[in-house]
C-alpha cells in the first residue's frame, strides 16, 4: 500500500526540520501532492508534520 500526501498548510515560518522533512517528502508548495510508500520512515515524517499535511490511502 501506499499514501498519498498534500500539504494544506504554508511552511513559511515553520522550524527548519519541518521544512526539511516536507521537502523530503517531496512537499514544497501548498496543494502538492506525493504519494509515499507506507513504512515506518514515511509514517514517522507525517507525525512531525501531521498539522501541515492531509493523508489518504493511495
């Protein structure tokens, strides 16, 4: 399974590190969507970041 990640909210004036785990995600502006294999490493960016982005099952 997959999940398919938007970010709803700006990162202007967030900490460098939820900044950094956005782009990692490959989220750099609102309304950009990815779609992330389902494991723990993708499950532990979303927790650090779960108020900027929406999730779905892909």
């Amino acid at each position: 399974m997959a999940k398919e990640i938007k970010l709803v909210r700006s990162l202007i004036g967030r900490k460098k590190d939820q900044i950094a785990t956005a782009q990692s995600l490959g989220l750099k502006k609102v309304g950009d969507i990815t779609v992330q294999p389902d494991n723990e490493q993708t499950n532990g960016k979303i927790k650090k970041i779960s108020h900027l982005v929406e999730v779905h099952e892909a």
